[in-house]
C-alpha cells in the first residue's frame, strides 16, 4: 500500500513538472501578453504581399510628447526613400513617401484616367457621393461592408468563437484625387477617412460613431487594386477590346437599406462633430497663437505639393480649386468661433435674423524657396502670410497631416 502510494506521488511530481515545463517553452505562435518589446517573429497582422507600415520606426513621429518641426524634418529626413510598395506595371507604379502612397501613371491625362477611376469604385461597391470631373474629384459615400484588410489571427480566431460578440461595425469612405504630372502623366491620389462604432452605456446596451485614425494600409490596398484595374484595360487594348470603364453599364444600383442609410448619416453627423470639436479647441487666442504662421519643408516643391495636397485630402477639407503654377489650394473652412443660430440670443435672431456657420475660402500656398526647401503658409488675396485666427487653425490641422 505504501509503494502505491509513493508510486502515485512521484506520477503527479513528474506531471506537475511536465506542466511548468510546457508553460516555459517558447513557441513560434506563442503570444507574449507581458512584454513590450516586438517580437522577432514574422508578422501575421499583415498579409505577405503587402508592406508592415510599423517594420521602419523612423518613418514615425517620436511618441511622448509634442513634436517639433525640426524634429518632424528631422525624422522626415532619416527615413529611407521607397520608390515602390507593390510590383511595377508597364507604365504606372506606386510610389511611397512615409506613410503617403500615389500611384503615378505615365503618357496619360486625367480625364483620359477619370472613367475608368470612377467605374473602378462603382465595380468594388461603393456609391460615389462627389464626382467633380472638371476638379479632378471623386468621393464615396460610407461603406461598412467592404472586406477590411486582417487585423490577425488571433482577433479573427476570437471573433469565430464568441459570434462577433465583441466585434463592432466599421465604416470607411474614400476620396480620390486626379493632378496632372509634370512630365505629361497623372497622379492619383486615394485618402481613407474611417468611423468606428463604440459600444456605450452600462450595460453595453447602445452605441456611437466615432472617427478612427487614418488607414494607410486601406490607401494603398486600393491604390494596388486600381493599377491591377488599369493594367487589365491595358492588355484589352492590346486584345482589340474595348476597356471595362467603356463597358455598358446596364445594371441599376440597388437601393439602399434604410438602416445602412440612418447609419451612414449618424457616421457624418458624427464625424463633422468630430471636425468641430477638434477646431473649437483650437478655436481661442492663446491656441492660436502657438500655431505657427507658415511652416517650412526639407523638400523640394514638386514633392511639397503633393504632400500638402495629400494632406488637404486627409483633413477632410473641400478643395475648390488648385492652381500648381502659382502654388495655390483654394480650400473652404468654417471658423468654429462663428455663432451658428442655435448659439445666437434670441434679440438678435430677431433683429438680424437666423445666421448660419458659413464656409469662407482661404488660400494655401505652397512657395519653393531653395531647390531643397519650401514653405506652406495661408496667404491672402495680394500674396502675403494670413496671420488671422482661421489661417492658424487651418495651419493647426494641415501641420498634424503633414507629420
């Protein structure tokens, strides 16, 4: 009786020490929960054809703090230079600058490239709610239910076993901008604005839309997709046939599902809450005045006007116009300071009527000023730096784009 016993005690030390064991054994699938430092392991948030946007530290802005904008030049200017992110076609290619993508396609014109662009978003489902061709512009309105690019294994191996439980609706819409090249060719330009539905209340029981980071993953996925578009309408040149964006369009766009719809208008409601919200703290004096008034790039001009167009784009502002020979973007921007009616007293409604928040246009200039340096500034109607209290706060939110 005595053997057995100890026979069983050493079994359960062997097991116990098989455990502790197994526990301490790495793993090439292991998840280190603890640790703050990356793991050497090959990635899997990011599919194999495609670029892991954190792999080169330097191409970010420093974390923990304010960053300077010496310190932006600076780390603007460590970065290494990619010429491409996705296999080159014949005579167009992806060019990458930080986390900016353009597709750049040789020999051909905007309006040569617009149909074809246009029917492009039509074909991957979206609904276009801007189609200004005489402006080179193009907008999708929000779509939630496009494929997202992965976020990993292991949220998707998650969300199987808890029935998406957890997992909220996102929407996203694009904007794509055609500007000529200098050597006669074109430039698209595709920016992603994002809205994500946050689960609210004390039991879960409600949500909200809220404006999510910028996706440049999202960007330049589209961007792929549109040059593989272009190539494919190349080769049925060749073929003798006729380009997709020619094809007869015969089918009817569906109508939209009303919720999709009230959903969709909570997401702009929501994101132009956002956009006020954020200029309205930048909206006083003392804010203002710590926004410089023009800032200066370690660039040349052709690669500053893309970026500040690019960046334009990203913050959600209308541009009216751009003329590249001057250096000017006639954009439209509504200082938070202005009274809306609901803001106004009741004698003065009365007197002077209701007054709306009216969009004013504004010029951003962008001026070379070496062969390696240029400056951005808000200028006014005669050419020099605007210094008001809207230039700033247009400034403000051009210079977070721009890092």
């Amino acid at each position: 009786m005595t053997d057995l016993r100890l026979t069983m005690r050493f079994a359960a030390v062997l097991a116990t020490g098989a455990l502790v064991a197994g526990c301490g054994t790495s793993s090439p699938t292991k998840v280190d929960y603890k640790s703050d430092s990356k793991s050497k392991e090959a990635s899997l948030a990011v599919p194999p054809n495609m670029l892991d946007e954190t792999a080169d530290q330097r191409s970010l802005p420093p974390q923990g703090g304010a960053t300077s904008l010496s310190a932006l030049q600076q780390v603007q200017q460590a970065a290494p230079a990619l010429d491409t992110v996705a296999p080159a076609v014949a005579g167009m290619h992806i060019q990458r600058d930080g986390t900016e993508s353009w597709l750049v396609i040789d020999g051909k014109q905007p309006a040569d490239v617009w149909p074809q662009v246009r029917r492009f978003w039509q074909e991957q489902g979206f609904l276009l709610v801007v189609d200004q061709r005489d402006k080179g512009v193009m907008e999708t309105d929000w779509n939630e239910t496009h494929p997202q690019i992965n976020d990993g294994l292991i949220r998707s191996v998650i969300s199987k076993a808890m029935g998406n439980s957890y997992v909220t609706a996102e929407r996203n819409k694009y904007r794509t901008r055609l500007d000529s090249a200098p050597n006669g060719g074109t430039y698209v330009f595709i920016s992603q604005k994002g809205m994500r539905e946050a689960i609210t209340g004390s039991n879960n029981d409600s949500s909200k839309w809220e404006a999510k980071p910028n996706d440049p993953a999202l960007e330049t996925e589209y961007l792929k997709r549109l040059m593989a578009v272009l190539a494919q309408n190349e080769q049925r040149a060749k073929n003798g046939e006729p380009p997709i964006a020619n094809i007869k369009d015969n089918t009817v766009p569906a109508a939209k599902d009303k919720k999709a719809d009230d959903a969709s208008s909570k997401a702009a409601a929501a994101i132009a809450a956002q956009n006020v919200s954020r200029t309205s703290a930048q909206g006083n004096d003392a804010a203002d005045a710590a926004v410089p008034s023009e800032v200066t790039l370690g660039e040349p001009y052709d690669r500053s006007w893309l970026h500040v167009g690019l960046a334009l784009d990203r913050a959600n502002f209308t541009v009216d116009d751009r003329d590249r020979s001057k250096g000017l973007y006639f954009v439209r921007y509504v200082d938070p300071k202005d009274l809306t009616s609901a803001e106004q007293g009741f004698w003065s409604q009365l007197f002077h009527g209701k007054k709306e928040k009216q969009a004013k246009q504004y010029r951003v200039n962008v001026k070379a000023l070496t062969a390696d340096q240029t400056r951005v500034a808000v200028v006014d109607d005669s050419g020099a730096i605007d210094t008001s209290s809207p230039a700033r706060q247009i400034m403000g939110l051009l210079v977070n784009q721009l890092r």
